[in-house]
C-alpha cells in the first residue's frame, strides 16, 4: 500500500516543516498587527470621529476573517506532519487512490486526489479558493 520512498517522505516532511514554521511565523506577525488595529480602533472611538470608527471595524473584520484562514491552513500543515509516517500518507482520503508525489510536493497537506478535491470543492464551493 506503501507508494511513497521514504526518501520522498522525508522530502515532503522537509517542506511541510518549512511552511508551517513560514505560515506560523505569518500567523504571529498578523496577530500582532490585528493587536495594533485593535489599539487604534480604540483610539478612534476615544475621537470620536465616526467615519474612523468604521473603517478601523472593517479593517479589524478582515484580518479576523484572514488570521481564521492562517490558523486553518497552520493546523492543516500540521495534521499533515502528524500523518506524513503513517502507512497511508498519500493516499486519497475520498477514493484510496494513491496521491501523486508531485501533488503532494505541490501542497504537502492534500488529503486528496484532484478529482475528489475538484468534487469537494464543488460541494462546499468556498468562493474561489481552490489553491488546494
Ligand atoms: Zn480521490
């Protein structure tokens, strides 16, 4: 059942553990500037200026909204991580069907063949974002 080396495992956990330590250090880095919009946010209320105010609500909206998708994608790496020395790494979690090495070096944490990623993306159609 085993299609992967495990020379192409220890590649893929080579760049699994590159991007997670790259999305995390992202996360971190939006984290704190969300922190500084909030603070602002608090200082235009204290202003009194309302046009402020709801920009500084909208900017802290979307932020909330991109953190969400960052700390999704940092749990996904490391589910992935946690699955790479698993017997059945690599294989579709829809179909079985073993997943490409070039798939999974593309976007070390796809749980699935491109198929049955193109028919979930297509049931839970998540406004265009089919990176994955
Ligand atoms: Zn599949």
């Amino acid at each position: 059942m085993n299609h992967l080396t495990a020379s192409e495992k220890s590649t893929l956990e080579a760049a699994l553990r590159e991007e997670h330590s790259r999305a995390l250090k992202q996360l971190h880095q939006d984290q704190a500037q969300r922190g500084e919009n909030q603070y602002s946010e608090i200082l235009g209320r204290a202003s009194g200026d309302s046009s402020d105010e709801a920009l500084a609500v909208t900017l802290g909206d979307l932020s909330a909204a991109r953190l969400e998708h960052e700390v999704r994608h940092v749990r996904e790496l490391e589910a992935a991580l946690a699955r790479v020395k698993d017997e059945d790494f690599g294989f579709c979690q829809d179909c079985g069907v073993a997943i490409p090495l070039q798939r999974l070096v593309a976007n070390p944490s796809a749980t699935r063949c491109v198929v049955c990623q193109g028919q979930f993306e297509k049931t839970h159609a998540h406004h265009g974002h089919g990176s994955l």
